[in-house]
C-alpha cells in the first residue's frame, strides 16, 4: 500500500471535523483521504468533488427544484474551497479552485432561502467582496459583520450564517486583505480594524439594515481580528471571538507546517523569518483593554493549532462584559464540538442585539 506523505497525513488527522461541520459530507471527505497520497494531488480531488456536486445542482436547477440546487452548488463551493484553502504551494490550481468555489457559492446564494447578495467595499484601493444574507421576515435586522481566518474564505460560512438567520441577524461575510478573493491583492492586515470600519461604513449605507445594532464575528485569525476591531470602532455593539491568537508571534514556531506555509504567502513575506516580524504586528497586548463591548469568546482546551492560553490571555484583559466558554475537550475553533457553541453563542448574540 503506497504510504501518504506528511502533509496528506497531518490534513487527514486535522481536518475532518472542520470540513464537516461546514459542509462536507463525511463519505466525501473520507473518499478524498483514502485515494490522495501526495499532497500535490490534494486540490485536484476536491475539484473532482467540487464537480460532482455541481453537477447535481445544475440538474436540480433544470427540474426547478431551486433549494435543493443551492444545497448542492453550496456543498460543490465548499469542497472547491477546501481544495484551495492552504494549497499555496501550487499558485494556478489553487486560484482555479478558488475561482469555482466563488462561482458556485453565488449560484448557491441565489437560489437559497433566505437569499444571498454579493456586496463590494472598497477599503484602501482593496475592492474587498461580501456576502450579505437577510433572515425572512425581520425588517431592518441587526447584522453581524463575519472575519474570516488565514485560510478561510466567506464561501465556507454558509452553516456559520445559518444560526444567526435563523435568530433574525443578517450576515455580512467578507473576505479583508490576503483572504479569499483579497490574497491575490493584498498581504494579511494585522490592523484589521481598517478593513471592518469600512464594512461598517458600508452598512450605514444600506436602510434595510440597522446600522445601530452591528456585531463582528472572527474564526480562528479572524477571532484575533473581530476583537481588534472592536478595540477601535465603538459602533460595534457586540463580539464573538472563535479560539483567535491573542499574539500570533506567541504560537508562530508551533503552527502545523501548512498554516506557517500558508501565512508566509498571504503575508507577501519572502521567508519564515521576515513572516516572523511580520507576526509581531498581530498582538493584542496593548488594545484588548478597550474593548468595552461584550464578548464571547471561544477556547478548545485541545486546540493544536491556537493553544487555549491565547483565548485566557484575551479573557484576562478585555475591559468589558466577558462570556468565556472553554471547551476542555475541544479542537481548533471546537469543531469537533460545534454543538457547545454555535447555538449558545448565537443565542447570546440575539440577546445582545435585541
């Protein structure tokens, strides 16, 4: 039997219960780890998944059949995604299959329910692309603005949205500087309250949004980048913060292979060391103190990637409301434990926004 090599290992080992948990049906993902052995053929298989599914929603779509062809087109968009996601080693497949997963996923928003607009802010000369998705029913909602991680993208977040739709929050998920469709432009920002200002700037524009009662959101880095915003911007009401790095240079020599791979290239640093400095901007030492807004922040007391102690540090020295939900037997962003918090934090949100 040909033997995987480490970085086929390491994905199989680490990766299963995030690709799941957002989207990924459980056979999908174990057909790909048993017939990828080298790493270089990772992204092609997703294409193959990412295909199939397509296919599937094209056929739904012919038949009228439109909210099942958005399942379908969100599942191929998903598996595009993760065939994309750290795969910078080889620069033109990985935009192919970012190209297809952002295809997908707007023939995905379209057709579901509620449905999905594209947006577009401009911040900096960085045309940065959204998501916006409004729950049924529910005049002028309360948003909450989503940041993304080092290596995911708006197009993953459709089961993150689902749960704030469902307690009458619209959702505006974005790709900011080196992330999604802005790491071809633009390195990773580390003063990420940039970027979030001028989506706040643009839902003050929109009347069919309430512009008074706006939240930010961030997954793994983005759980770095929700509360730095909120440490800046006071018309942010509120804060979920999913297992980020408190400082990025204290987990840098730790980080699993692929992530370290994956920040030098969307940082545009030239070597491990220059993305070494580089991660000494990413600190939250000196601005968690005036986040005055609540918080929820997330920890995974098995997370291999942002170790627990980042999420305590953050704890320790917000100047606000703090809900702390450690997951003692959780993994990286707890998505092997989705259910400990994406309900309760969702939950907490609404109250927070009512």
């Amino acid at each position: 039997m040909e033997s995987k090599d480490t970085k086929v290992q390491m994905a199989v080992a680490h990766w299963a219960h995030r690709f799941v948990s957002n989207g990924i049906p459980l056979s999908d993902f174990n057909d790909v780890a048993a017939i990828v052995h080298k790493w270089d053929d990772w992204c092609v298989a997703w294409e193959n998944k990412g295909k199939m599914h397509a296919l599937l929603g094209d056929d739904a779509k012919q038949n009228n059949f439109n909210l099942s062809a958005s399942e379908h087109y969100n599942t191929a968009a998903v598996c595009y995604h993760y065939g994309k996601f750290l795969f910078v080693q080889k620069p033109d497949e990985m935009k192919r299959a970012h190209d297809m997963a952002v295809k997908c996923h707007q023939k995905s928003m379209k057709l579901s329910n509620p449905v999905g607009e594209r947006i577009r802010v401009n911040w900096n000369n960085l045309e940065m692309y959204g998501n916006l998705r409004k729950p049924n029913n529910v005049e002028n909602p309360p948003v909450v603005i989503m940041c993304m991680g080092l290596d995911s993208a708006k197009e993953e977040m459709e089961t993150n949205e689902r749960v704030f739709l469902e307690r009458g929050i619209a959702t505006l998920a974005f790709d900011g500087p080196g992330q999604g469709e802005g790491e071809y432009d633009a390195p990773i920002c580390p003063e990420y309250e940039g970027p979030v200002s001028a989506v706040i700037d643009y839902v003050e524009t929109r009347e069919d949004l309430n512009s008074k009662k706006i939240a930010v959101w961030g997954v793994s880095l983005g759980g770095y980048y929700a509360p730095r915003a909120a440490a800046f911007d006071d018309r942010i009401i509120a804060c979920i913060s999913l297992t980020g790095p408190f400082n990025w240079n204290n987990i840098f020599d730790k980080i699993p292979g692929l992530t370290k791979e994956a920040f030098i290239y969307r940082s545009k640093c030239n070597s491990e060391e220059e993305a070494r400095d580089f991660a000494n901007r990413m600190d939250l030492t000196d601005c968690a103190k005036n986040i005055k807004c609540p918080i929820y922040i997330v920890g995974g007391g098995l997370d291999r990637v942002v170790p627990p102690e980042e999420s305590k540090l953050l704890v320790d020295s917000v100047g606000g409301e703090v809900v702390f939900n450690m997951i003692e037997d959780g993994t990286h962003v707890a998505n092997n434990r989705i259910y400990r918090y994406r309900t309760q934090s969702a939950d907490w949100l609404r109250v927070k926004l009512s």
